[in-house]
C-alpha cells in the first residue's frame, strides 16, 4: 500500500503536467513512440530484483517543459529493461526516512532550487540514504539546487552557474573516459547535439568526480558561445562518484524534448541509473583535467605550415589565426612541453624568416623555458636574432639566464649590446663579471649598454663596479652623462632591495656632485623618497643658498615628503626667498595641505608682486581658516583684477570650521561697507550656508540696493520657510529691479516641494490683495503661472474675471504655461467668449500650449481650439503643434484640413510629420527568424540589428504592422553597419489585413548596404511583408535601420 502522503504522477498522453504551478505540456503520442524505440531493450547488467527508483520533480525555480519528457523515458526505460521500477513525486515528505528507505536510489529530475528546509531531519536523511549505500540520478537541472547546503552541493559536484551553451545551440562534446561503461553507448569518441548545457561551479568535482563526457571546446562553436568566459576550459557534462558506500551520476544532457529520443543518450542514462542503484560497477577514480586535450595538434600543424609560408607584406589573416589558437586555449596548455616542442621545432624547419619572426613573437608571449634552446639558436641570425633575444627576455628562469650570459661572452658589436641590455632587464646578478668585463670594450655602444646593466642589477657587487670606474669617462660626455644614469638606477635598485643605506650614498654624491642639473636633481629626488628628513634638510640649505636653478628644481620635490614639520620648516624660508622661488613655494605648500604654513602665505599675500599675492591668496583658500574671512573679502571687493577673483574664489572653498559663522556675523557687521557686504552674501549664496537666512531677510531689506538684490539672488538657493516677507518686499519695492529680484527668489524657493509651491500660492494670493500697484498684482500673477500649482487657480481665475484688460491678460499669460490640462476650459471659455480680440487669441495660443502636455487627447483638444480660432494664425500655431502628435486621430483632423484654402499648406505639413511618426512607431514587426530582434529596425539606433541568425537564404521575411492602413511610397533597408548584410534578392507584399497578400508590389536585386524600394500601390496598406529571394553562403540579412516615405 502507498503511503498517503506520497503522489504517483501518471504521465497522460494529449495531457498537461502541473508542476510547481507552471502546467508545461506532456510528451505526444507521437513523440512517446519515438522514445520507446530509442529505449533499450535489455539492462546494461542484469539488475538485482525489486530495484526501485524515486522520480523527484519539484521545482521551486525554473520549472523545464522537459520534466514529463524525462519522467515518461524513465518510465519506458523500466517497463522494457525490467532493470527497476519508478514511483514519480513532488512531496518533500517523501525524503522522511521511513518513506525513502524503500529506494535504491533518487533522480532528481530537472528539480530548482531544492533547499530541503521544509522539515528538520529531510538532510540528514537524504545524506545518510546515500552513504548507506544508495545512489543519486541528477538530470539537466539537478545542480541548480543546493546553493546554501554545502555539503549536497559538493556530493553533486557543484552548482549551475550559467549556460552560455543554450537550448538552440548544436555543440560538440567528447567522450573523456572512453573506457567506462557508462559511455559504452556512444559510438564516437567526439559527437554534436542540440541542447541546454550548464556551466558548473566546481565544487571539488575534478577531486571527487570521474568525467565521462565533457564540452568539446576545441569546436569553434562550442568555444565561442556568447557569454563564454576566459575561464571555460573544462566543462563536465556527466560524471560519476562515490559518496561514502553509495554512488552519484550526473547527466547533463535533458534540457531539449529530442534528448530522450537520443538512443545513445538513453542506454547513457540507463547505466547511470543502473551504476547509482549499484548494480553497475564502474571505475569511479577521479581523473584531473588534462589542458592538452583542449589542443587540436591537427590544426597547430596546419596553422604552422601555412605561417612557414608567410612572407612580409602578405595578408596577416594566418598570423591572426594563430594569434586566435593560441589565446584560445588556458595557459596550462600554451605553455605545456608539448605545444612550446610544437612551436620549437617549426624554428628549426625551413620556414620562411617572415613566419619564423612571427612565432618568436608568440614566444615572447607564451614561451618557456622548453623554448630557450631553439631561441637561443637564433641569437646569431641576422634577421632573427633580435626576435628571438626578445622573447628569450621575457621567458622566466635561470636556464634562460644562463643561456644569455653563455651568449655574451664571444659577442661583439649590436648582438652584445642586445644581450647586455636583455640582461640588464632582466636583472641577472650572476652575470654580472660578464657585463662588466664588456666596460673596456672599444665600442662605446658597448660600454654604454654595459653601465646600464650593471646599473639596473643593483646590488652593492654592481656599486663596487660603478665606483671603480667613476673617473673612467669623465672625459667622454655621453659615456659620463649613461654612467651617472647608472648610479642612479642602481640606487634605485638597493633602495628596492631595502638597502637604504647604499641608495642614500649614492643619491647624496650624485646630488652634491657638479654633474649636470638634472642629474643632480634626480639624486635629491632619490634621497627625499629614500631619507625624507635628510633630504628635507638639504632643500632647506639649498634655499638658503645662492644656487637659483637648484632652488627651483628643489622645491616641486618636497611633495615626495608630506609631513608638518616639513611644511613647517619650508615656510619659515618663505620671507627670504625672490618672488618667483616664493610662488613655486607657496604651490608646493598649498599642496601638501599643511596648515601650519598658513601664517607665513598670509604675510605673502601683502607682497607687491601681483604674481606672490595671487598664489598666496589661492593657497589660504585650502590652508586658511575664520581668521582669513575678512582679508580675503575685502580683497574680492577691493581688487578688479585677478586677486580679486582668486580672493573670491578662496573665500568661497575656506574649509576649516567657523567660517559659515564668521561669514554670517561679518555680513551684517556695521563695521562692514557694502562692496564687502556683497562679497559676503556670495559666500553665502555660494557654501549654501543655510543657518545664514536670517542675515539674508535683514540685508533683503536694505537700504543699498546692490546689497539688497545680492540677498535677494542668495535667497534664490538659500533657505526656504516663510514666503510672506519676500512678496512684502515684492509690492513694496522702490525699484523694479528690487521687485524682480524678489519675486525672482520666491519662485526659486517655491520649487523645492509641493508644500512650498503651496506655501508661496498663499503668501503671493495675499499679496496680491494688499498690492495697490496693477503692476505688483500682474508679476504675481506671472509668478504664480511658474510655479503651476493649481493651488493658485481660484486666484487667477478670479482676475480672468476682473475688469481690467491688464489682469485678465496677467492671468491668460499664467494659465498659458501651466504644467497641466488643469485650466484647459478656462482658456478655452476666454478664447470663445472674451470681448477683446487680443485676449481671444492670446487664450487660444495658450490653451493649443496646454495640448502639449496630453498624452492622449491632444488631437481632440487641437480641434475645439481651431474651431474657436477666427483667424488663420491661430490655425496655423495650432497645427504646427498638431504635426508632433502620433495618433490616428491627429492625423485624421489634418487631413480634414488639407483643402482649407487658408491653412491648407500647413495641414498638409502635418499629415506629413504624423504619418512619419507613426511609421517610426511601428506598432508591430515581426520576421521569419529572430523575431526577438525586430525592434532593432526601429529604435534609431545604427549601432543595433535585426538579422536572420544565418546566412541569408530565399523564402526568409521580415513583415511590419504600420498601425493603421497608410500610402507608403518607398521602404529604405541600412545595412552600412554590417555592409555585406543587405537582401540579394526581394519581393515586397501589401496587405490592408494580412488575408490577402496579391501580387507583390515591387521586386528587385540590391548591390549595396543601404536598399530604397519603390512600391507600385496606390493603395493604402497597414502590413508590409518583404521577402528575400537571394541567398549568400556567408553573410546574414541584417537591417540596422528601416524607414518609410509617405504620399
């Protein structure tokens, strides 16, 4: 008897299946028919009686449409084999361990996202059940559960983690242990199938699992899928392990319906089954990937023996051929014995120098120390010597240094300056006799490269060498300038080695030396960077000396050396210093950002030197604090010039704290004049001091007008609250300009939210009633307009109303720009009703602006306002809004117009702009292959496409729904992006409804990207179907752009 918890799916046939709430359709009668035939007739080993099979096919994920596909072959493969039975569930309950005890084994087929949290004990149970000796069948999907239980995620092998290999792909796989039972079915050893295939987070697989089936990567296809990453070198398909005293079998094949009509695939599931229920014995080993079987030898030779062929000035197409190989494959195999012998030996074949060069060039990439014998044969090539010491150079190892330094020894002239520099890169410390014994060289190149060698070898062995021969070339100024460089790279190098001590001695004698000026700055630049104290020390005595050009190269340096005391130390030479030391000075403070020399820059800033006062003036905006507020506004508001700007400038990034405060206080100070009053409101303004605004509503109100309307600009971004001060200060100003300013600040505030939009409607409403000036009353009218709250609206409708011509037009000109359709029937009324011409047609233009915020409705909307309109200039302006609007019904009042003897031409205008927009809004397109893609035709977008996904053949087609039925005269296909993609061939077909097609109504051959095609109908059409009728064994059928002409 079953338990009642436990659910036997019966597979109907012509049936849905119900699986985590998707229903995803069963297999056909037809399609069971082909299963059948592909099933085994026998078990691979005769099985043990009563062998049963748990089906598991919850999902709590991605639920596949292959489920019932692979729940009805398990099924057959029982009911033919006889090699077990299969109880079908989606039950977590059936994993209780009274309930699972009953199985030999469990398929989880194509489950997702299992966690089998739902009751305590359902892991342990499913854990011990494997390793008392059962087993576990995972199809397809079976790793793409498990992602937060360790410790079944590592019994599977790993977890899903992308397909870049997807379901409409055909891909090559490899049988990887051709000697398994498992794989007995496959009758080749490499094979290709359409299918779904994952790409595995390795948990320990390779360690734990034996591989039997796996990617083939070496197919071009298979190892350019898109989303392929660098890292996809090994991709287990299906594998097997033991877990404990039980057994694993992972397939990965499944995701496709025709997978389990697959025979081979089949009697591979069957033995899985059979290996994991314990009946099938099977070497469960685990084997390490091996990177070479991802080298297609094969194809190296072939791609070899055509670069032996390689001649300059040839294509280079082979020579990116091997680029492409080689890059294509992980490391570990480019750079194995085998493919770095490969490659050696094609060095030492009658290849052309051309082709010889090219493969050193990828062993300067790829190469080993396998390489260096062959390379190291090439040195005396005229041709190929420099090459391959190249590559040599690059190649990690001693076997390569000693290789170059045996190849030294008998060399001459620019072989051994090649080699000297090689190893000098390379930094070989045993070499370093050799190098030095090529000093007394009588070639000065020689001798050159030599010291660079030794200098790059750094060590205290090489600065023995280069003291023995510091009076060597001091009468050879090129040879001296090369050994100074020397010493210099060779105090670099102990100072990398952590040598302090012999870096510092050879910076301190290059820099107090009387060699050249550069020289001796390098030296003091080693020495700050190596002994920043002591090198400090002597900037400090060389300012306090007599040598200018030493002083100005010194003191960018102190920078490699931040510190206080350093910063401190500088700026008390300041005072001494000429005026264009002194600007160099105060950068490298500013620089260094250390307030402690903010008192010496500020005596700086008193200089005469306009230069000195801009520099210092600029550094006190990062090192100054409160104390310098008021000097550098008085500066700003003091001096036209370049100080004064800076000075502002300064004034405005002071960062230190109290300077937000000292600006409010001084801003309102009686001691402070009004030129400074205003530099300090643009501090304000510009810090955003919002604590200030109390400071700002006081100098609103004064007096001083250029203070007053500085306040009133800061009031703009500063500050919010109560809006009634500032329209008091509106209607009561004495200047228009103050008026403005004002008003100008309240709508600026007002943007902040909706409430402050509401709080201005309410203080302007008032104001407007206790304004006595027509004037002050119709700015606010326009102000409330800006603001477009329809707070606002019983006020302005309420002038609409008024007597005076001059409020009526303040409120039509607010309503006009209103961000809504809010006050639509009020224009609309004024425009039909107004007395005053004027005022009619200012109403209509301003309710026609309105139609532009409507989304839909505008073209109804444009109607009532031409049928208000009594003269054409409002037709007109209304029709010149009525061609941006995309809709059916705007172009049907358009076209109503297009006889109007007075509108006519611009009626006409707009049916054009509409029908033209409509068709770049194509409500529909679909096409006989990617029709995923289509709206890459439409999106204005060069960069994109649509394309076949192939090369173009006869019989495909693209159709476009146009909306509506419409008088196309031409359809122009771009192709520019991919040029060689245009149609070969083409008939185009018409259709009001897509019932009838007719005769085509244009056909013709294209020779270029881009295709214009003229239509023979006078008819209007909604559905445009194109067809290709060429074909081209390479090139897709692409379109990057489609576009129309109308009549």
């Amino acid at each position: 008897m079953r338990s009642m918890h436990m659910r036997i799916a019966l597979i109907c046939l012509g049936l849905s299946v119900v699986l985590a709430g998707v229903s995803v359709a069963a297999p056909t009668a037809e399609q069971i028919e082909k299963m059948r035939e592909a099933m085994p007739d026998e078990p691979v080993v005769k099985a043990k009686e009563g062998r049963k099979l748990l089906v598991f096919t919850k999902c709590k994920g991605y639920v596949h449409g292959s489920i019932p596909y692979a729940t009805k072959s398990l099924e057959l493969m029982a009911e033919k084999t006889g090699a077990f039975s299969i109880v079908v569930s989606n039950d977590m309950k059936v994993f209780r361990p009274e309930t699972l005890e009953q199985f030999d084994a469990v398929c989880f087929n194509n489950t997702t996202k299992l966690t089998f949290d739902e009751e305590p004990g359902l892991k342990k149970s499913l854990m011990n059940f494997v390793k008392s000796g059962k087993g576990v069948v995972g199809i397809h999907a079976a790793t793409d559960n498990f992602y937060e239980w360790d410790e079944a995620a590592r019994m599977m092998g790993g977890v899903f983690d992308g397909h870049p290999w997807t379901a409409g792909g055909t891909w090559a796989f490899e049988v990887e242990d051709t000697g398994s039972p498992l794989t007995a079915a496959f009758e080749n050893v490499k094979f290709k199938d359409k299918d779904e295939i994952y790409r595995t987070k390795q948990m320990g697989l390779r360690e734990n699992c034996r591989v039997l089936v796996r990617l083939d990567l070496t197919d071009n296809v298979t190892g350019s899928a898109g989303g392929i990453r660098p890292s996809d070198v090994d991709i287990p398909v299906s594998w097997i392990r033991s877990y404990g005293d039980g057994r694993v079998y992972y397939c990965g094949f499944g995701h496709n319906a025709h997978i389990y009509w697959n025979a081979e695939i089949m009697e591979h599931l069957l033995a899985g089954v059979q290996f994991a229920m314990g009946d099938l014995e099977a070497d469960t080993t685990p084997v390490a990937f091996d990177p070479l079987s991802l080298v297609d030898f094969e194809r190296l030779e072939a791609i070899l023996a055509e670069v032996g062929e390689y001649e300059y000035g040839q294509s280079r197409a082979v020579v990116y051929q091997l680029d492409s190989f080689l890059a294509g494959l992980p490391e570990a195999a480019v750079m194995s014995g085998e493919v770095q012998k490969e490659l050696g030996e094609f060095l030492k074949s009658e290849a052309s120098a051309a082709g010889k060069k090219v493969v050193c060039e990828k062993l300067s990439v790829y190469g080993t120390e396998d390489s260096a014998g062959v390379l190291a044969g090439l040195l005396d090539d005229d041709e190929l010597g420099d090459v391959a010491r190249y590559a040599l150079e690059r190649i990690p190892g001693e076997s390569v240094d000693k290789v170059l330094v045996g190849e030294l020894e008998g060399a001459s002239g620019d072989q051994a300056v090649g080699l000297i520099t090689t190893i000098g890169r390379r930094g070989i410390e045993g070499a370093l006799s050799s190098v030095a014994a090529k000093l007394g060289s009588s070639d000065q190149k020689v001798q050159a490269a030599a010291l660079i060698a030794i200098g790059r070898i750094g060590n205290r062995d090489a600065l023995k060498v280069l003291q023995e021969q510091k009076d060597e070339f001091s009468g050879d100024a090129e040879l001296q300038e090369v050994f100074v460089t020397a010493l210099l790279q060779c105090a670099d190098g102990l100072a990398a080695k952590g040598d302090k001590d012999g870096a510092v001695f050879i910076y301190v004698n290059v820099f107090k030396s009387d060699w050249s000026l550069s020289q001796r700055v390098a030296g003091l630049s080693g020495l700050i960077e190596a002994a920043p104290e002591y090198g400090v020390e002597q900037v400090v005595d060389l300012l306090q000396g007599d040598d200018e050009e030493m002083k100005s190269a010194a003191i960018g340096l102190v920078r490699l050396a931040e510190s206080g005391d350093v910063a401190a130390s500088l700026a008390a030479e300041l005072g001494g210093l000429n005026d264009d030391i002194k600007v160099q000075l105060i950068g490298v403070l500013q620089d260094m950002g250390e307030r402690t020399a903010a008192e010496a820059i500020t005596a700086a800033a008193g200089s005469e030197d306009m230069e000195v006062r801009v520099a210092a003036v600029e550094a006190l905006g990062s090192l100054g604090g409160s104390e310098h507020v008021k000097m550098l506004a008085e500066t700003a508001a003091e001096d036209a010039g370049n100080v004064g700007e800076v000075a502002r400038e300064s004034l405005y990034r002071l960062n230190e704290a109290g300077v937000n405060d000292k600006i409010a206080e001084l801003a309102v100070s009686d001691e402070t004049g009004a030129d400074v009053r205003v530099e300090l409101i643009g501090a304000i303004e510009q810090r955003k001091i919002e604590s200030a605004q109390g400071e700002l509503l006081e100098l609103a109100k004064s007096d001083v007008q250029d203070v007053s309307l500085a306040a009133l600009k800061a009031m703009r971004s500063v500050g919010g609250g109560d809006f009634d001060e500032l329209v008091e200060i509106m209607i009561n100003a004495d200047s228009s300009r103050r008026s403005r300013a004002a008003g100008v600040a309240v709508l600026a505030r007002s943007q902040k939210d909706a409430d402050a939009e509401k709080r201005a409607v309410k203080a302007l409403a008032g104001g407007m009633q206790d304004a006595s000036d027509p004037r002050s009353a119709q700015s606010i009218l326009a102000i409330m307009g800006k603001i477009g709250n329809d707070a606002a609206l019983p006020y302005i409708r309420e002038a609409l109303r008024s007597d005076d011509d001059r409020m009526v037009s303040g409120a039509v000109k607010a309503l006009s720009g209103w961000p809504s359709t809010s006050p639509a029937d009020d224009l609309l009324e004024v425009a039909r009703t107004s007395e005053s011409a004027r005022t009619r047609s200012m109403a209509i233009r301003g309710y026609v602006n309105l139609a532009k915020h409507v989304k839909t409705g505008a073209a109804e909307m444009l109607e009532k306002a031409i049928e208000a309109a009594e003269r054409p200039a409002e037709k007109k302006y209304a029709l010149g809004v009525l061609g941006g609007v995309k809709s059916p019904a705007a172009l049907e009042l358009a076209e109503s117009l297009a006889g109007d003897e007075a509108v006519g031409e611009e009626a006409k205008i707009a049916v054009k702009k509409i029908r033209e927009a409509l068709a770049k809004n194509v409500i529909e397109a679909e096409a006989s292959r990617n029709s995923g893609k289509v709206g890459n035709a439409f999106d204005d977008d060069p960069g994109t496409r649509w394309d076949t996904g192939r090369p173009m053949k006869p019989g495909d087609w693209f159709m476009i729904d146009l909306g509506y039925a419409m008088n196309v005269k031409q359809i122009k296909l771009d192709a520019k992006g991919s040029a060689n993609d245009y149609p070969r061939g083409y008939e185009v077909y018409a259709s009001k409804d897509k019932s009838e097609w007719g005769e085509s109504v244009a056909t013709g051959e294209a020779s270029k990207p881009v295709v214009e095609i003229e239509l023979d109908t006078d008819q209007p059409v909604r559905y445009l179907k194109i067809v290709q009728t060429g074909s081209s064994g390479s090139y897709y059928w692409s379109i990057h752009e489609m576009d129309f002409v109308f009549e």
